[in-house]
C-alpha cells in the first residue's frame, strides 16, 4: 500500500538534484571559514533577508535559540506569542540554556501578537523586581494559527514599536517564504525591519537537514562563537549546504503548488460529515481540522484508522488535527486523503 505523509513539511525528501549537488559539493573546514559551500549558502541567504550575513545551522530551533543568546543576558526578558513555536516546541531552550525569562502573549486569530498587549508586557527598567525587555519574537507563517502569513505592514509596525523601545527584534521565519508566496511579496520586504530571521531549508523547501540565521556583521559573529559552544560547528558541512542552494535556486516559487492542494485538500474535506475546517484554514499549506460534536472517536483514533487507509496525519489535540502539503505530496495524494477520510468518518460519526 502506498503511503501518503502529510504530519508535516519536515517529511519531504531531497530532490535528485540535491542528492547531486551534494554528492559533487566543494567542501573544507567550516568552522575555520574555508567551507566554499556553506560560505556561497551564507552569502545568498543574506542577501535574499536583506542583512549584511548569515550562519548556517542545525535547524530552527538552534536559530531561535542563537538569536536570543546574542540580543539577552541571564535574567532578560523576550517577549512572544503564547502559540509562537519558541514557547511551544522548543523544549524551554532560552530559558534552561539561557536563563532567559519567557513572557507570553496572546497570539490573535490572525497570528499577529497586539500593540496593546505588547506594550502592557513592557517592564520598567527603572523597577528593580522585574526582569528586563530585551527582545520581542514574531513568526511568520504562524504555525499553530493555522499557518496564517503575517503582512509587510504589521511585521513593519512591530518593527517600528520595537526599536522605538529599544527592543531587539527577532523573527522566527522557518516558513517565510510561504508567507511571501501567500501574500505576493518579496521576502525581504518581511524581513526589513527585524533586526534578526531564521528560516528553514528543511521543510518546504526540501533540503534534508539545516537553518539558516541572518543578522547584522556583528549580530552573526556573536551568533558563530555561540554556535560553537553548542556544538554546532559542523566542519565540511558544505555536503549539507549544498541541497541548501539548490532549495533556494529552484523550490521557492514552487510553493504555490503546496498551497493550491492546501485549498484543494480543505474543499474537500469541508464536505466530509463530521470533519470542520479550524483556525480559518488554509492560508498556505497547512490545513487544520476539527471534530463535530456527534463525532465518537477521538483525534488519536482518527489518525490510526487513517493510518491504515494509508495516510499519515497528525493530531494536535483530543478533536483535532494538522495537515500539510508539501513537495511530496501530488494531487493523488490529496485525492487518496480526501477518500481515506470520508471512509474512516463514515464509520465515526
């Protein structure tokens, strides 16, 4: 039986031409800076965020964590959305590796976090009880609001509201040329007002393992010592690098696709007794279900029955789930989704 993965972009294999870029890849010592690979995938990402460098890493996560050990000390403050991937998958890493405080706001239903209560989550720097705002994080898609692109203009009015507090502004871009896809847009007009992005070359786009981190000069060589003290100097790394540059040569455009079976699949599965589209879904390639209340299974129940239909799903709750499309997912798939489902909700409802 042939299976079909849609739990998550992170699924996608590399392409034949990644496999032979990377089997033909320049390599040297990364960590001394003579990787010609990974020094040719730092330049192009910096100059595709518009910053003046870039540090290829392990994965998001890794980014995430570097940007806010170079903007805060122990004891600082970052401020970020109580459904940003930060707070939620990250492990608590800021926190365990940094000592850095977390303050949660409420994302709203459009993923964007408010001014209102980004101001309320101010602390004074005058009050000596209160740690000290150092950083705010934004993430754009906002994954867990249904992968929901941030515009141009709130990622600029955030920018503008940080700076003018004296904030660093971080943004948590691992599907940020989605969001530039979805909105028509260049992605450095996403990114011009940040003062740091990571994005991801591993989900949509394809390639098999690595992050890239942008920033200012000075941000970037803070962030390489940092990196190394987490283990992440990676030597010839440029084997990785190169899938790296063909992700972004050749997979970005294509996107679109994702997000056009994104609304397909959802059309059909809006039709499908039991099953409701959730958190106004889909805005790019993710589409969130949830359960009618005449529903008898469980989530968790759904994604095994579904398993043996030959589909992979996840659930993200008692009575919901996410599904994503990405490059290994063609329109045979979408169409044996759409079928698995309405097998497996007949016998639920």
């Amino acid at each position: 039986m042939k299976i079909y993965d849609f739990r998550s972009d992170t699924v996608t294999h590399p392409t034949p031409a990644m496999r032979q870029a990377m089997a033909n890849a320049l390599v040297g010592d990364d960590v001394y800076g003579e990787d010609p690979t990974i020094n040719t995938l730092e330049a192009k990402s910096a100059r595709l965020m518009g910053k003046e460098a870039a540090l290829f890493v392990t994965s998001g996560t890794m980014g995430n964590l570097l940007a806010v050990l170079v903007a805060c000390g122990r004891g600082d403050e970052v401020i970020m959305g109580r459904q940003g991937h930060t707070f939620l998958h990250e492990a608590g890493g800021v926190s365990a590796l940094g000592g850095v405080v977390i303050n949660t706001i409420p994302n709203q239903a459009d993923g964007t976090l408010a001014l209102a209560d980004l101001e309320k989550a101010l602390r004074s720097p005058e009050d000596i009880h209160q740690p000290i705002s150092k950083m705010i994080i934004l993430e754009n898609t906002q994954n867990d609001c249904g992968g929901v692109p941030l515009s141009v203009k709130y990622c600029d009015t955030v920018g503008e509201f940080a700076h003018a507090h004296s904030l660093v502004l971080h943004l948590d871009g691992a599907r940020i040329f989605n969001a530039a896809i979805s909105l028509n847009v260049q992605v450095s007009d996403l990114t011009r007002t940040v003062d740091s992005v990571t994005f991801c070359l591993s989900k949509g786009l394809c390639a098999p393992v690595g992050s890239v981190l942008c920033g200012s000069n000075e941000f970037i060589t803070k962030a390489r010592r940092l990196r190394k003290m987490l283990g992440g100097g990676m030597r010839q790394a440029g084997v990785l690098a190169a899938a790296g540059l063909v992700a972004l040569d050749n997979m970005i455009e294509r996107l679109a696709e994702d997000h056009e079976r994104a609304r397909l699949l959802a059309k059909g599965l809006a039709e499908v007794p039991g099953l409701r589209l959730d958190k106004g879904t889909p805005y790019t390639n993710m589409v969130y279900l949830a359960l009618s209340p005449e529903v008898r299974l469980d989530a968790p129940a759904i994604v095994k029955a579904m398993e043996k239909q030959g589909i992979l799903i996840g659930d993200t709750g008692k009575r919901t789930f996410r599904l994503v499309t990405h490059h290994d997912v063609d329109d045979e798939a979408v169409a044996a989704c759409i079928e698995a489902f309405q097998k497996v909700m007949s016998r639920a409802v």
